[in-house]
C-alpha cells in the first residue's frame, strides 16, 4: 500500500455552522476516508447551537487520524471568509470543503485524486451524489454523464454537480484570487473563474457524496440567488453569452418565484424575454409561464412531498 508521505496531501475543510445534529457524522466520513494523506481543518462560523461541543468531542480522534489538523471557533464571518481563512492554513496540493451536514463515502478522496492527478490542465473534478434528508435516507441521486465542464457550460448552465463533491487544485485557487466575500454562491464565481483562466473542470459519475437537503426559507434563498447570480454575471458582461445567461437566471428566478408571487414571477418571465427573445422557444421558460396557472399552496405541496430542499443553479446549499 502507498505509504502517506509518497502520496500528495490533501486539504479538507468543514466550516461548521449550526448544524449540531450533523457535524458528527460529517467530521467521521472524513475519519473512515481509505486515503489517508489528509489534513483537516473545522472552523465553527459563530454557530449559535452547541455545534461546537460536538466537534470538540471528536478532536482527540481527529488529532490522531490526521498528520495535521485544526479546530477554530470565532464569530460568524461568512462562508467565503471561511474558505479563504481555510486556503491560508493549507499545505495541500488539493482542496475540498465540505458543508458540515453532508457527508462522504469512504472512497472520495483516492476516487476523484485518480481522476485529476496528473493532468495540470484540470483544476478541479467533481462526482455524483446521493440526496439525503433530514434523517439520512436517501430521497434521490445524481448521475452525472462524464465530462469536462468548460466556462460556457457553467455561464449557460449547462452543467449539474455539488460543492462538497469537488477536489479542487489549490494552486488554481490561489492563481485566480481565492473566494470573493460577500457572495451567496461564491463557488460559481470561483468555477466561472478557474474555467475562464483556461482550466477545465472535469465530471464523472460515481456517486461519492451524500448531500443533505432541507426544507428553508423559499423566499429569502431564491432572492439571495438571483441577486448573488446577477451579480457574478456582470463581471463577465462582455462575453457573448451574457445575454443568454442573464435570460436564463431571470427564467430561474421566475420559476423559484413561481410558489411566491405570481405577479413577481411573471415579471421576472418579461425580463427574460428582453434579455433573450428567442428564450420563449425553450421548455425552462414554458415551465416557468405553466407554473404561473397553478396555485401557490399546490406547488410548495409538491416542493415538500418531494422533499427537495432550495438547490441553486450550482447544487450549492448556503445556509448562512
């Protein structure tokens, strides 16, 4: 078996966040990965429960699993802070963060390192999943097809995968300027980022991580998403598919907006159609006018029974 000093070190990241019920059985997937060059950093973002207690319970674990390991509580400072704060204590020639309520399959790790070592060109590489909810059944699966996901598949959101799935080059990382502060789905600039200083990002479908999925607030998650998206999409307004994009974001908009307000929703349609006319040719933006004729109580009915929890357009969950 390949000794942990002849393989590359792995920087693993669990920004821990009011997710006490959770955090446990997160920092124990880590523990039970089959590969074991990995360092661990837990940093508590000012969690208001007694997450903290929690992972305090297992640093001796930790300490003992890990060639280096560290725990940090402060007040909260946002997710992308965390990240950054993360990237400037790692050694690692790799980086992966993982949400502090999903989990990892023993084999994540050794399964996506065969898959991005070592082609310099691929800055980072992502699996599929399984849903999990609050309970820890699995309510649904994502399979991606393999592929390399280039910066127009992510602007025209052509691409389907999640955050804690990834293992990310650091180097690449650090090149384009670590994570943005302030953004709701930081993790979409950094894609857009990394894929547009010439990388690519590279899929494949085994399913590796567990991603838990809650019920939230609709209203103030959709609005932060379409904000955060609008956003992101004015630092590339001079590439040709910025209108294409923007038309697609407000479609977006419209249908997470569609369980709301009508009236909202079918604003966000008309937008749509000024940024992009031929959009009203594509089945995401007749779904969206469908939702328009059924009533608010029956779609957050389905949204529920489905047990899907608000899902951006990049699969990742922000819960502060």
């Amino acid at each position: 078996m390949e000794s942990e000093s002849s393989q590359p070190l792995v920087s693993m990241l669990i920004p821990s966040f009011n997710h006490a019920q959770y955090v446990k059985a997160c920092i124990e997937s880590i523990i039970a990965q089959d590969y074991r060059n990995i360092e661990l950093i837990i940093i508590d973002d000012g969690s208001a429960d007694c997450s903290v207690e929690e992972i305090e319970r297992l640093v001796p674990a930790c300490a003992d699993r890990f060639p280096r390991f560290e725990f940090r509580s402060r007040p909260n400072k946002g997710l992308a802070a965390t990240i950054n704060e993360a990237l400037e204590w790692a050694r690692g020639k790799y980086f992966a963060a993982i949400a502090s309520d999903d989990l990892l399959h023993p084999t994540k790790t050794s399964s996506l390192l065969a898959h991005i070592d070592p082609d310099e060109n691929i800055a980072g590489v992502f699996s599929g999943c399984e849903y999990i909810n609050q309970t820890g059944s699995v309510v649904g699966r994502l399979t991606p097809l393999p592929a390399y996901i280039t910066f127009d598949d992510i602007i025209t959101l052509k691409h389907s995968v999640v955050a804690s799935s990834q293992l990310l080059r650091l180097k690449s990382v650090k090149e384009v300027g670590c994570y943005l502060v302030g953004l709701y789905i930081e993790d979409w600039y950094m894609w857009l980022s990394l894929t547009k200083g010439g990388y690519k990002l590279k899929v494949v479908p085994d399913i590796l991580v567990q991603y838990r999925q809650h019920e939230s607030n609709i209203s103030k998650n959709a609005l932060k998403m379409f904000e955060s998206s609008k956003w992101i999409l004015g630092v590339f307004k001079d590439h040709p598919l910025y209108m294409l994009s923007m038309a697609q974001i407000y479609i977006l908009a419209a249908i997470n907006f569609s369980c709301i307000s009508k009236r909202q929703s079918a604003g966000y349609l008309i937008e749509a159609v000024i940024y992009k006319h031929s959009i009203v040719f594509t089945l995401p933006f007749m779904s969206g006018v469908a939702r328009l004729f059924v009533p608010c109580f029956v779609l957050k009915t389905f949204w529920r029974a489905k047990a899907w929890c608000h899902i951006n357009i990049i699969g990742v969950r922000h819960s502060w």
